[in-house]
C-alpha cells in the first residue's frame, strides 16, 4: 500500500509534456468567468522511424492543446495557423 501511495505522489508531479509540431487551425479563443483568457488549438506532429524492411515510415499524431496564462500570452504573440509551435 505504502508503494501505491509513493507512486501516487511521484504521478501528481509530471504535469508536463513538451511537443513540437504545426498548428493545424487558428485558436479559439475564450474566457474563463474569472476573466482569464484560455486559447484551445489543435497541433499535428509527425514521427519519423525505420520499419523492419528498413522503409522510413511517417507517422503523424493530433493534440488538442490548451493555453493558459504566460503560456496563452506567448502563444497569441507568436503562432498562426500552420506554423512550428
């Protein structure tokens, strides 16, 4: 039990994740009842590896992602639709 509870507070802490890919469509754009502003955008990124018959195979994964504060803040000053993020 004590491993379960351990492993439990180890979890709590990762809250990040770092991706990098093209922003498929521009931001929407909402605010929060308590006046923050949230941006919501969807990222593709691609995955390149060799398969077993040595073929490079292209993978591409959607995120939906959420920004908020100084992150929302940046986001709004850089990014536009169908750019690196």
């Amino acid at each position: 039990m004590e491993e379960i509870i351990a492993l439990v507070k180890i979890m709590n802490q990762i809250n990040q994740v770092l991706l990098e890919g093209n922003v498929v469509k521009d931001a929407e754009i909402s605010e929060t009842a308590q006046g923050n502003y949230v941006s919501k955008f969807p990222i593709e990124v691609k995955r390149y590896y060799r398969n077993a018959k040595g073929e490079t195979v292209t993978e591409t994964c959607y995120f939906d992602v959420k920004a908020w504060g100084e992150t929302f803040a940046q986001f709004c000053k850089r990014v536009k639709n169908a750019e690196l993020f």
